[in-house]
C-alpha cells in the first residue's frame, strides 16, 4: 500500500545517513554537487542570473532544532558576504537523502538563492522593491522550483525524484492542516497524525512542521497557491506565446521586478506576452 511505502522511505537505513558528524558532512556535500551542477545549467534557462555566490552550512548550534526546516539566508546586496542555504543537522534522522535534492534546489538555485540575489542585485527600480517580500510570491518561487528542476533534467534518481513528489504532497498537506488547527480548532496531535497518514515526511520533521503552524498562521498555505499561480502564469504564457516562448523570457519576466503580490506579477506577466506577441 501507499501508506506501507511511506513507511519504507521514513525507516529504511539506505536513505539515512549518519547521525554524527561524517554523515553530517556528507550531507552538505551531497548539497554543494547538486546545486553545483544546477548552476552549470541556468543559463539555458534564465537570462538574469545573480552575482552573489552560496554556501550550504550547518545551522549554528544555539538555534539548530531536531527536524527543524532548512533555510535560505540572504547575503548582502554588494556581495561581501554569500547567501547562505542552511540544514538542521543535529537529527539526520530527520534529514532522509531522498529529500536532500529539492530542498537544495528549492533553498539554493534556482530557488531562493537566485530569487532573494537577484532582487537585491536589480537597478532602476525603488530601493524598497529590492528588499520587500511577499511569501506567496517568495514560497511560491521555490516549491515552482523544484517542479522546474524536474523539466530541466534532474532529479534522475527516482527515490529523489519521490521526493520531489513528497514535498509536494507535504504543501499541498499543509493548505489542510493549516485550515484544520486554526479554522476546525484541530489539536496538534490531530494535525500530525494527518500529515503522517498522508505523506512520507519522518515525524520529527513533521512535529517540528506543525509547532511551525501553529504558531505562523496562514504562512504554510502560501508555498502551494504561489506555485500553482507561477505554473497558471508560464502555462499561459505557454499558449498565447507558441514558438516565441522562452524560459528565459518567462523567468526573467517573473523574476526582474523584485517580490510582488501575485495580482501584480500576474499583470507583469500578461504584459510580457503582449510585448512578446508584437515582436
């Protein structure tokens, strides 16, 4: 059954590794080859690409938490100091590898790496807009690129490529979840016993998961309604544009004017395809 192989993917050893710092090392390794090679193949699909450079590092120990959720920090808009994709070690039981690949690309590039750099490195428009975030913009971005990374070729284990598909699952769970703890007044054991019935994520990710929307109403409904407005928007694109479409075209579209609130960057994107069409 479904249920039977979450299960497998949570406890079988071959997706665990090491709970010490050997496994704690690879896991940044195995990060730094996929983001690596990621970065090797942006340029056949964006035009804009960010200047500042990115680090995966281990959350500092006063805040590290077991089955926390990895994080991107951004660096400086002039580039002194790197963005930096941090990972919650001190649980690698929490950390299985089949996960490990699209929460770099979702962290690092093209994900919020390139989102957040890019918005900070742009001239010409408002000081604000370079900084400003809008979450169902920005969460949307990186759960979009996660989906994009599949498209441009990755993924080609598929036990990684399941997990793509789980983290998927794990947002859409989440639009549930969210509405269930403070709409339905869930308790927290019902919202983690939902999420583990329903999806393959280990369950001390998933405990640290709900405390998170417990306390952040609304956040976790973000990631999946962005998503599925950036893929409506290219889809559209897609149709209105034929042969004139270009990734690079739609990304840098998506991506040049800074954080947006999603009726904006709707308006934007329509804009793009008029101008496009008229070429």
């Amino acid at each position: 059954t479904l249920q039977e192989f979450f299960n497998f993917m949570r406890t079988s050893p071959q997706f665990q590794l090491g709970n010490n710092d050997a496994g704690r090392a690879q896991y940044i390794k195995m990060s730094e080859d996929y983001l690596g090679a990621m970065e090797a193949k942006l340029p056949e699909y964006f035009g804009i690409l960010p200047k500042a450079k990115l680090e995966v590092k281990r959350v500092e120990a006063f805040r590290e938490e077991p089955g926390g959720a990895q994080h991107y920090f951004p660096g400086t808009p002039d580039g002194a100091r790197p963005g930096v994709f941090y990972a919650h070690l001190s649980d690698m039981k929490a950390m299985p590898t089949y996960t490990l690949e699209a929460i770099a690309y979702h962290e690092g590039v093209p994900g919020h790496h390139m989102q957040i750099s890019i918005a900070q490195e742009l001239t010409g428009i408002p000081k604000f807009r370079t900084q400003y975030f809008y979450t169902a913009y920005a969460e949307g971005w990186g759960l979009y690129s996660e989906a994009l990374s599949k498209d441009m070729g990755f993924y080609t284990d598929p036990y990684s490529d399941f997990g793509r598909l789980g983290a998927e699952i794990w947002r859409a769970i989440r639009l549930v979840v969210d509405t269930g703890i403070h709409s339905k007044g869930w308790t927290e054991e019902q919202a983690v016993k939902y999420f583990l019935d329903n999806g393959p994520t280990p369950e001390g990710a998933v405990r640290s998961e709900v405390r998170r929307y417990i306390v952040w109403p609304g956040q976790a409904t973000c990631y999946k309604i962005g998503m599925l407005k950036i893929q409506g928007l290219r889809a559209l694109a897609q149709k209105e544009l034929g042969d004139k479409f270009t990734y690079a075209g739609f990304h840098d579209t998506v991506l040049g004017g800074g954080a947006l609130p999603l009726l904006v960057l709707e308006t934007k994107v329509k804009r793009w395809i008029e101008k496009t069409k008229a070429v």
